[in-house]
C-alpha cells in the first residue's frame, strides 16, 4: 500500500491524513486497517507527511509539486518488495475491507499477470488514486513526464474499469465530512 498524504487539507482545516475517523482512527490509519485486514503481510508507504497515530510507517518525501510529482518521487525512491501497489489518497476514507476485497479480485481476474495500472471510472471520474500499480512500472512511472495524474496515466500501460465502489468517493469539503460522518452511522448497528 502506498498513503498519499501530501495534501495541505486548507479546505477542511487540517491535514486530512490525521483527521478524525468514525473509527476512532485517523483517516490515515483507517486505510491502512482496511488495508492490512485483507493483506495483513503487505508492505506499507507513506507519501508525504507522517500519521499521528502510525508515526513509526517508511515515509517517502513527498516534493510538494503534485500527487503526479509525488507518484515520481516515490517510484525513484527505495521500497519494499511488492508485485503490486494500491496507491490510495489519504481522503478516500470510505474503504471497507469487503469493498477492498472485491476491487483487488476484479483487477487480478482482468491483469493477473500485474502489467498494467488498473484504475476505476467511477460516477464517470476517472480514478488514478484507489487504483493497483504493479511494481514492475516504477521505472516507467520515474521516466514519465507530465504535471497531472492523467498524464501519468496516459503514459503508462493501463486498464479502467467502471465500477460502482464506495471507496473512490473522497471527502474533500466540510460539507462532504459531515455527510460522510451520517453515512458512517448508518454502516453501524446502534449501540
């Protein structure tokens, strides 16, 4: 898993990584709970800034140009050893396990072989972030040039799917924070 948490959350008042999750995690942690319930053995890297709650996570820097800038950086820097990487943005806290499930079993039965980026369209938006980078593009994302994630994606091998997933729908607002916060009540059972 690579955690983007580069932005500077000026909309919601703080970063978004360490803001509050219904959880009880920060949006940061809930991700990569979500995350290592369904691979508990994965590797995780942070792009940006530390979490508050996970603060001990390999940290790449993040050049503060860009997530298309910070995606480059990171595929020249050092990482683990993976086959595959699902690089999520630290606002995409509507992940669920069963969700993350679901999305990792699509893009293996589509690209078993890891050759291509598979990236969703969902709502009609393309979704650079949220998607499965196979490990094998690092080169390929460190020599691409361009100042947005489109151009990334344009130029390297890939695969959109359309896909209905909750995950993809980020929380960039104090407005989508709070229809966000009801949501999440209803997910649970009354205490």
């Amino acid at each position: 898993m690579l955690l983007l948490t580069g932005g500077r959350g000026s909309r919601m008042g703080a970063p978004k990584h360490n803001l509050a999750h219904p959880s009880g995690a920060s949006w940061g942690r809930h991700l990569i709970d979500v995350f290592r319930e369904v691979f508990p053995e994965g590797p995780v890297q942070v792009l940006g800034e530390p979490l508050q709650d996970l603060p001990e996570l390999p940290l790449v820097e993040d050049p503060r140009e860009g997530p298309a800038a910070a995606l480059r950086a990171w595929a020249l820097a050092p990482s683990p050893a993976a086959d595959l990487w699902w690089v999520v943005g630290c606002d995409q806290v509507r992940w669920r396990a069963d969700a993350l499930r679901a999305w990792i079993n699509q893009a293996e039965a589509l690209d078993p072989a890891h050759e291509r980026w598979i990236l969703a369209r969902s709502e009609g938006m393309l979704q650079p972030l949220g998607g499965w980078l196979p490990a094998a593009l690092r080169p390929n994302l460190a020599q691409a040039r361009g100042a947005s994630l489109r151009d990334l994606v344009n130029a390297l091998p890939h695969l959109i799917l359309d896909s209905g997933l909750e995950g993809w729908r980020d929380v960039d607002t104090p407005e989508e924070h709070t229809a966000f916060q009801d949501e999440v009540k209803a997910w649970r059972p009354s205490d």
